[in-house]
C-alpha cells in the first residue's frame, strides 16, 4: 500500500510541475487556470494509480476539490456566456 502512495505522489506532483511549467511559459497569469490544472491532476492520478486510502480525511479532501473544480468550471462557463 506504501509503494502505490508514494508512486501517487510522485505521479501527481510530476503531473502538476508539466503543467505549471507549460502554463507558466505560455504566459497564463488566471489562477484559477492553474488551480483547475492542479485538480485535475490528481484526479487523474488518483484514477491511474488507485491508492488504497480510505479515510475520512481523503473523502472530505475529493468532495471539496470536485466542489471547487465545479465551482471554477461554472465561473469559467458563466464568463463565456455573458461576453
């Protein structure tokens, strides 16, 4: 259980630092861009890698991270419709 944590973190910290890097050369100064990139990130390495942490604090860590990528992707959508 150990190894697929510590591959987790390395899978999701090596994903966040692509992306940062790129939208730091692309020139992006939106934060919530980086936020919902950062997001991502770990849901998809969460869905690759599956560690098996079934705590409370990992529960209450997924639903506040999909409420604000929700949040986000709504402000996101908003914005569009109303320019």
């Amino acid at each position: 259980m150990q190894s697929r944590v510590a591959l987790f973190t390395l899978l999701y910290s090596f994903m966040n630092a692509l992306s940062a890097t790129t939208l730091y050369l692309l020139g992006e100064v939106r934060v919530d861009v980086y936020v919902s990139l950062n997001i991502l990130a770990y849901y998809i390495s969460y869905a690759i890698l599956r560690p098996h942490t079934s705590s409370r604090r990992v529960r209450v860590l997924n639903g506040a991270l999909i409420a604000l990528f929700i949040v986000i992707a709504g402000y996101r959508v908003y914005e569009v419709l109303t320019h």
